[in-house]
C-alpha cells in the first residue's frame, strides 16, 4: 500500500513537473514572438522552443482524441490548442517577412561568415548588394519591459546619455541601444 502511495506521487511530481515545463515554453515562445514582431531585425531562431510546442501540440491532440464529443473540457483544449498554434504561426510569419524583407541585407551578413554563398549560383554572386539591400531600421524606437536590472545602457544622440533599466521598468528606446539585450533575454519588447 506505502509502494502504491509512493508511486502515485512519484508519477503526480512528474506529471507537474511536465506542466511547468511546457507553460515555461509557452512563456518562452511567446516572449519571442512578442520580440520577433517588434524588432526591427531578425532575432535569432528559437527552434527548440518551436519544435517543444509543436511535440507539445501533437500529445495535446491524442490526450483529446481520448476525451467525448460533448465534454466541456474538449472545448478549453481545443480553444488552447487554437491559441497555441497561433503563437507559433504568428512567430514563424513575422520571421519570413523579415527574411523576404531582408534576404540581401541577411546574405550579405552570412556571406561575411562563410563561404556557402560562393556556391550559389553566379547571378547570386554579381549582386551590387549597396543597391538592392533593404536594411532593417536599428535606429527605430521599440517600446520595451525589462525583465532584471541591466546598467549603464547608452541612449544614442548628442549627449550619449546612460541609464539604467530596473526590473519591471517599461521605456520607449531607440532599438539599437538595446538590441543586444532583446537577444538575450535582458528585456522584452512589448
């Protein structure tokens, strides 16, 4: 009776421990979503948090396989499953148009990090980048929450002026200034 006790809680631990960790990724990709959508730039892929929310999907669509037709909870689930899939959708979207938007301004950017595009075909090669690349806008103003304390951020313009973000803090700053802190989880845009 004590083994079956213990096995029981073993198994609810586990299974809480699942919950939390796929509402962290939901958390996660939306975040980056919300970053994707505001940054003038693309930011780098969150792939791992793609693929765990797409497994996530495909185990949420054979728990509710299980479940009656006429069961309210279906609806919830199935309202859930929607909005996740949105999510997801609405992140991959935002970084296909900035890679139609950006494509020579992204290869130009590779090309100073590997030879692949040596390889390309040669009307590829003979691009005047200068005169075809759409550049992103780093020097737009992206409104923003910062997540921790970061110090000794530099607003561009005549003075230069440094401030520090206090968790919680939300502030319109132009994008370049904080784009290093999008990237690695500093701030949020909003």
């Amino acid at each position: 009776m004590e083994d079956d006790l213990e096995t029981r809680v073993e198994v609810e631990d586990e299974q809480e421990e699942e919950e939390l960790t796929a509402q962290s990724a939901l958390l996660a990709i939306e975040e980056a979503w919300l970053n994707e959508k505001f940054a003038p730039e693309i930011l780098p892929h969150q792939s791992d948090l793609v693929d765990c929310m797409l497994q996530q999907i495909t185990h949420m669509e054979e728990n509710m396989k299980r479940l009656d037709k006429g069961d309210l909870r279906l609806m919830i689930h199935r309202m859930e499953l929607d909005r996740i899939k949105f999510v997801i959708s609405s992140y991959l979207r935002a970084r296909l148009e900035k890679i139609e938007k950006y494509t020579i301004h992204i290869l130009s950017q590779e090309a100073n990090r590997t030879i692949a595009l040596q390889h390309m075909p040669g009307n590829f090669q003979t691009f005047e980048v200068n005169k075809l690349s759409v550049k992103p806008n780093i020097h737009a103003y992206v409104f923003l929450k910062a997540n921790g304390r970061a110090n000794g951020i530099i607003l561009p313009g005549l003075l230069d002026e440094e401030i520090d973000l206090e968790p919680g803090s939300q502030h319109i700053i132009q994008y370049s200034a904080v784009a290093d802190l999008v990237k690695n989880g500093a701030v949020q845009l909003i």
